[in-house]
C-alpha cells in the first residue's frame, strides 16, 4: 500500500457524494498538516476510508463501527466537532482525534472527516515518569530508614564506648590497689626478714617468734606472687580496652559521617523525587492537553 494514499472500503462506490468528495480532499488535506496524521471518513455507521499516516498505521481503522464516546459517533449524530483521547483498543493505537460532521445539501450529518495523531509517546511518557516517581520514592524512604538506622548503630556506639570507658577505669583502680598491695607485701616481707634476724640474736628464746617471721615472709612471697599476676594481667586489660576504645571511636566517627551522608543522599533524592513527580504532572498535562478540552 502506498503511503499517503487513499484506502477505500468494500462499500467506497456505495458511499454518498458528500463522502467520497470528503475522502478525495483527504488525500491533499493529509499533505498540509505539519504533523504526522491519519485521516478517517465515515459515514453514519463506520469508517469507509482512511489516508494513512506516514509512519504509523492504524490496523483497526478501516470499517472500524462508530460508537458512542469516540468523536465520530458524536459529531455525526449531533452534528458539532467532537476531540476525543482513544485508546489502543478503539484502532489499534492510542490517539487524538478530532472530528468534524460531513453535511449534505440539506444540512443533514450524513458522515464525519477525522484526523487522528499518535499519543503512545505521551503515554509512555506518563508511564516512565510515574515509574521514576515511585522509584524514587522508594529509594528515598529506604535511605531515610538506613540513615535512621546508622542514627540508632551510633547511639549504640556510643554507649558502648561509654561502658568500656567505665571498665577501663575499673580496671585501672583494680591495678592501683594491686600495686599498692604489692608495696604492702613487700614492705612485709622486708619486716619478716629483719624479725628473722632478731629472732636468731635472741636464740632460744627467740625461736617461736622466728616461725612467725618466717611464715610473714612466706605469706609476703605468696602475695607479691599473685599481684605480679594480677598487674600483668590488669596491664594487658588496659592495653585491650584502650584499643577497643579507639576502634569504638573510629566506628563512631565513620557511622556519624555514614549517617550524615544517608541523609545528604535522602535529601538529594526527596528534590529528584518531587522533580520526579513534576514531570508526572506535566506529561499528564500534555497527555491532557493532546485529548483537547
């Protein structure tokens, strides 16, 4: 089928002269319109030619029934330019189109001359920016959860290193009183070596009071013994804690730049979302706009 060309129906030699004058000046009217556009004419029931568009084709047009809401109907039975949005499943595509009544000699609607625009891209259009939108959305309400997240992760932090900062002064009193009584055992042991000494100048008088020295001297030993134990192991305590304070701190500090970025992002992504939901509104309005008032 040559494109631009007329496409006359089974019943073309039965149609009124109004119709088959309608449907020559279609073929010239199709070049003057600056937009790519097909052009229907019908009689008082159905489409009996169509002029194809140059790049789209309506399968569905041809001997297409009118019907009640799709403009031709209208301005046939009543007589007046109808504008009307159709969808796919009136002609095979989505459209404008813009009806006008064909009157005979009398004055009487005896068909209708229509031109029809391809909408599809409006629609798609639509359809895009609504997915943008809720896209968006989501991503938006998802960053809004993670920063209120890391928020909660940092509070966290934050009490834990709190705590192990309590430990850490805990531990550090244990080993204060762990040197103190270290100094303690010492200087005992130091009195249990002296009482020794006088206790052997005493002889035999002096020997009940030498097993007390000795056994202090021992009890010292044994008590120097245990706080060594317990200043190496409050020292690698400290050591520890410290670290592990450190390594809160830098998750802290990292989390709160994290939180704070979640935010910045959530933010950016609420002024995407309403620039989102803009572009929803304007290809609505052009989709509108398309469909005529």
């Amino acid at each position: 089928m040559e494109v631009g060309s007329a496409v006359p129906s089974q019943q073309h030699q039965a149609m009124h002269p109004a119709l088959e004058d309608a449907l020559r000046f279609a073929r010239l009217a199709q070049r003057a319109f600056l937009d790519d556009v097909a052009i229907l004419v019908a009689d008082r029931t159905r489409v009996r030619g169509v002029v194809p568009a140059r790049t789209f084709a309506l399968a569905a047009a041809e001997g297409y029934e009118l019907r009640p809401g799709d403009g031709l109907y209208e301005a046939v039975r009543e007589g007046r330019v109808r504008q009307v949005r159709l969808d796919a499943s009136a002609l095979g595509l989505p459209v404008v189109m813009k009806a006008v009544p064909i009157a005979a000699e009398g004055g009487e609607p005896v068909g209708a001359f229509c031109a029809c625009v391809r909408v599809d891209a409006e629609e798609r259009l639509v359809g895009l920016a609504t997915t943008l939108s809720s896209s968006v959305q989501q991503t938006s309400a998802t960053l809004q959860e993670m920063a209120a997240s890391m928020q909660v992760l940092a509070t966290s932090l934050g009490d834990i290193a709190r705590e192990s900062r309590s430990v850490l002064t805990a531990v550090r009193d244990v080993r204060s009183i762990s040197d103190e009584v270290r100094e303690i055992a010492d200087t005992s042991r130091i009195l249990g070596l002296n009482a020794s000494i006088e206790a052997s100048r005493a002889g035999e008088s002096g020997r009940g009071f030498a097993v007390i020295a000795r056994e202090i001297r021992r009890l010292a030993e044994g008590a120097r013994e245990q706080t060594d134990v317990i200043a190496q192991n409050t020292r690698r305590m400290v050591e520890m804690l410290e670290a592990l304070n450190e390594a809160i701190e830098r998750v802290d500090r990292e989390a709160e730049a994290q939180r704070s970025a979640m935010e910045a992002l959530a933010s950016a992504m609420q002024e995407v979302s309403q620039v989102a939901v803009d572009l929803v509104a304007f290809a609505e309005q052009m989709a509108r706009a398309g469909a005529g008032g």
